[in-house]
C-alpha cells in the first residue's frame, strides 16, 4: 500500500497542488516553518479522519479561509487504485472513498493504516495516565475493531452515566453498571493481554537501541484490578455508588487504569532522562509497527516527523535498522541534517519544502 | 431577505436538508404547478390535526384508536415496544408480526436530557397490568441507547408473569460471510446462537 499523489485546497500554508509521492521512501527537506510536518499532517487525515495535532479541523484552513479540501491517489495491495478526498466546510467534514462518502469514522480507520512518528510521542512515557491509555488503546484498536468499537461504546456509557448521576436519574444507574461491567472487563482483559505481548518485544527493542542490559517494561494497574468477573466489576461500581454521587462522576472503570513504565523497579518516568524517554517513546513506536504487522500480516505507512535530530549517529543507525516491515515511509528533516543513504537510495523521493511548495532539489 | 430566501431558510430546518438542497427545492416550488403547491401546502398545515398518537399504543394515527389496536384479528397476546412510531410501520410492513404495539417515543438518554420519566412507561406497565399478554419484544435500535432502554424495561417487568425477548442482531441475511465488515463479524461472533439439536 502506498501514496501515490497528493493533493491540497486551502490547506494550512501549503500551496494548491499535487505532489506526486510514489516511492518507499519520500524524504522532506526544509526549514522549520515551510509545511513539512503540513504534509505529514495531510497523509494523516487522510487515513484517520482527524489530525495528530489539531483538535478542531477549522484551525487546519489556511489563514483567513474556511474551508479545505486534501485528496490523495493509494496503490492498493490488490494492485488498484483508490481515490481519497476529505473535505472540511461550513463546519462539517466530508470523507469519500472513490467517491462514496464514509459515515461512519469506523469505516475509514481500516482504510489505510498509518502510524506517526513525533515528538509529542515523549507523553507516552512521561505524561498523564490518559495519554499512555491513548497509545495502548491506538495500538490495539488498529488492528481489532472490536477492541475499537468496546472502547467506544463505553466511553458513550459513561458518559450517560455521568450524566444520570448528574442530574438524579438513580434508577438508571444499576442498568449503566451491567453495560459498563460488561464492556469494561472485557477491555481490561484485553488491555492486559497486549501488555504482556508488548513487553516481550519492548524489552528486547530498548535493550538493543540503547545497548545497555537495563530491563524497561510496562505494569498495567487497572482500576478494576481487583475484578476478574463482569459481577464482582458491577458489584464493586454499587458498592462505590455513594462516593460517584458524591464525586458527580463514575470514579473507577477503565478510563481509570494506568500503564507505567518501569525501570527495572523504578517508576522511569521520575527515574529517566529526557533522551532516555525520547528513545522509548520511539520504540513504543517501532513496538506498534510491530504489532500491527503480527495481527494484521500487513504493512503500515510511517509518517516520522524530525524525531531523528535528538538521536546520536549510533542510535540513529540502530533505530533505523529496527525500522522495518512497512510499505512506504515519510521523513522531514532540517536542510544541515545529513540523512541516511536508505532514503536516498533507489526508491526515494526527495523534496525541498520552502513556503509551502515542494521541489526536486 | 426575499420570500424566496425565507422560503430556503425555512425548508433547512428540515431533517436531512441542508442550504443547498433548500435553495433547490425553493426554486423547483416556483416553477411548479400552482395547484401543487396548493394542496402541499393545506396538507402541511392541516397534518397536525388530521394526525395524532394513538391514545393506546402511541403510533400515529388518523383514528381512535390506530387501526392497529383496533383490528380484532391481531394477536393480543403479544406486545412489540418500539422507540418511534415510524418503528411500527417498519416492523408491522415486514409482514412477521401480527401482535400489539407500543411507541415509548425515544430512547433513554440523560444526555440529552431524556430520562425515564420523559418516555411512556407509565402507560406501558398500565396496559401490562390490564390486558393479557403473554410476551413483550423489546425492540428498541441495536444502539447504546436502545440497549439501555431494553435493560431498563427488562428491569421493570421483573417478576412477571412474561416471556421477554429482545431482536436478534447480526449478519445481514442473503449475504455473503465474505461481505461482512469485520466488526459485524466479530459481534456476531461474540452473540453466536447455541445450534446443537
């Protein structure tokens, strides 16, 4: 699966074009400011329906437009072509795949699988116990729709149990319960299940880029750890009744749990360094790659987006050894950065980003 | 602003029609035939009166009570409680159903500010109490909400003297395994149904 083209409207700085991208690896190279990460931005879209960085797809119109439009050509596995084309407008978003329109983001995110390297990735390791529950939660959801939909079907339950507690609904309550026990141990099973496959491959992964024997893995405390049953979850969110009016909120439940990282039998995000967090939020991205692969036997496309610069030349090396198994690849670089001969060999594409515009150097 | 634009403006409070389908049809009405438009226009300010909820069930109805409640030939021991009114025409067009009806008028959302004691149950359970029934298919939309609902009545009937069912979801029928979008799949998987003899 790869990009063959792609096109923008009133898309950030990015100048109304096509850019063709048919290649293993397309390589952007600019200064800071001129619509690298734009780019990637776009791809990601595309394939998502939302950004990785902007939460509201007004704030990605060009300034003083209020509208955008990206499109894009993919060469499928199958050999076909496909034709993508989102469309943000009068405060609505339009997605269609060769012209039939996508309603349901469900049915876009399974399109084209694409994972982003950035370096707001570094939260995975040392930020909020919500931002390491997004990366698991992303990981499993690429490849398991079921997961996916689970996880979204209790995110609407708790919230109309938020709401019923709020405004004095009582008799609804114990029917909220049995569909949050219900779907949330089957979530924490599931969560629990992927953090030890992920800590088979995590170990090793960190361990070989940071050539130290130190053991880095993941404990997953879920909210509802002492739980192994759909009753004793629903028993233990009655017996907590009083304190989630008290509260005006459910406060337990898998929106609860926690993902640490662990150093040995430290918690590494107190314990590590800035470039040691750097290079493990990096690897939770190689680790994703991985899994996706395995559960899926398909390629992802990487968009990875000047996380190299903070990397020694030695790690870079290793890093980009272990960087493997997708079908196509995006890199931005600065314009001093000397990059490596894999992107620069036979199928790559180079452009030089100035103001918007891309051009073969 | 021009009738024309009022007539537009007006036509986007409209389910499922935004400006531009409004403008169009704004324009296709003037050039239309003026009897049309005449007799259009009488239906829509007249429907309200012609139409109402059926004081038994809930359905619209255009008498008392709806055709359906009143047909002597329908099975009256079973009862089909549905969100919409447009629920029973769905259900009863599809030619399997030939028992009793009832419209709660929506789903429970406290969301949207939508509790129990905005929907009929009170009605319901009265009819539950009077007449005899001896099943009730809870057939609300294979939503959040909808299941709420179910488990919510569920809740309410417990300890009566009733078989209560919910619709069966999954596959579509006629259509290929090889069709289906994984997640169909999946939850199909998940509610699979016992098959041994």
């Amino acid at each position: 699966m790869r990009f063959r083209s792609l096109g923008f409207h009133y898309f950030r700085n990015l100048a109304d074009s096509m850019v063709p991208t048919d290649a293993e690896h397309v390589v952007l190279v600019g200064n800071n400011g001129q619509g690298k990460t734009n780019f990637l931005e776009a791809l990601y879209v595309l394939c998502y329906g939302s950004s990785f960085r902007a939460s509201n797809a007004k704030d990605m119109c060009r300034h003083g437009k209020r509208e955008f439009s990206l499109s894009a050509i993919v060469a499928l596995d199958d050999g076909t072509n496909q034709q993508i084309l989102f469309r943000f407008g009068e405060g609505k978003r339009e997605i269609r795949i060769d012209g039939k329109e996508i309603r349901d983001r469900r049915d876009l995110i399974y399109n084209v699988p694409c994972i982003v390297f950035s370096h707001d990735d570094i939260e995975f390791i040392r930020g909020t116990p919500e931002s390491k529950r997004k990366f698991f939660d992303q990981t499993m959801s690429m490849y398991d729709p079921l997961f996916f939909d689970d996880l979204r079907r209790y995110r609407s339950v708790l919230r109309q149990r938020n709401a019923a507690i709020k405004d004095g609904y009582a008799s609804l309550i114990p029917v909220y319960d049995v569909q949050l026990a219900k779907l949330g141990m089957a979530i924490q099973k599931r969560r629990a299940e992927e953090v030890v496959k992920f800590n088979e491959l995590f170990v090793k992964l960190y361990q070989a880029v940071s050539q130290t024997d130190e053991r880095m893995y993941i404990a997953y405390k879920p909210s509802w750890g002492d739980c192994t049953t759909e009753e004793e979850a629903r028993d233990k969110l009655s017996r907590t009744l009083e304190r989630d009016l008290r509260m005006q909120t459910t406060a337990s439940g898998i929106h609860r749990d926690q993902f640490i990282v662990m150093q040995d039998t430290a918690n590494f995000a107190s314990s590590g360094s800035t470039g040691q967090m750097r290079l493990a939020s990096l690897i939770f991205r190689i680790a994703q790659v991985h899994s996706y692969r395995k559960n899926t036997g398909k390629e992802p496309i990487l968009l990875v987006d000047d996380v190299l610069l903070e990397l020694d030349i030695r790690k870079r090396g290793l890093f980009l050894s272990l960087l493997e198994g997708y079908s196509q690849a995006f890199f931005t670089f600065l314009p001093e950065e000397t990059y490596f001969s894999k992107v620069s060999g036979q199928d790559g594409l180079t452009y030089a980003v100035e103001d918007g515009t891309f051009q073969v150097p | 602003m021009t009738s024309l634009e009022q007539l537009a403006k007006q036509l986007t409070r409209l389910p499922g029609i935004g400006p531009k389908s409004a403008s169009r049809l704004a324009y296709h009405l003037i050039k239309s035939d003026p009897q049309y438009n005449k007799q259009l226009a009488e239906l829509i300010a007249s429907i309200q009166d012609l139409v109402f909820p059926c004081p038994i069930c809930g359905s619209f109805t255009e008498t008392d009570p709806c055709p359906v409640c009143a047909d002597p030939n329908r099975d009256r021991s079973v009862l089909c409680v549905v969100e919409q009114p447009q629920d029973v025409v769905t259900i009863a067009a599809s030619g399997a159903y030939d028992g009793l009806f009832h419209v709660l008028g929506g789903a429970l959302s406290p969301l949207e500010g939508i509790g129990p004691d905005k929907l009929d149950f009170a009605r319901l359970l009265q009819r539950i109490e009077k007449e005899s029934f001896h099943e009730v298919i809870i057939a609300t939309n294979p939503t959040e909400e909808g299941d709420t609902t179910a488990m919510y009545l569920r809740h309410l009937l417990k300890g009566k003297k009733l078989t209560i069912s919910r619709l069966a979801s999954g596959l579509p029928i006629g259509g290929d395994l090889e069709y289906a979008d994984r997640l169909t799949l999946a939850r199909s998987l998940r509610g699979r149904v016992d098959f041994a003899d």
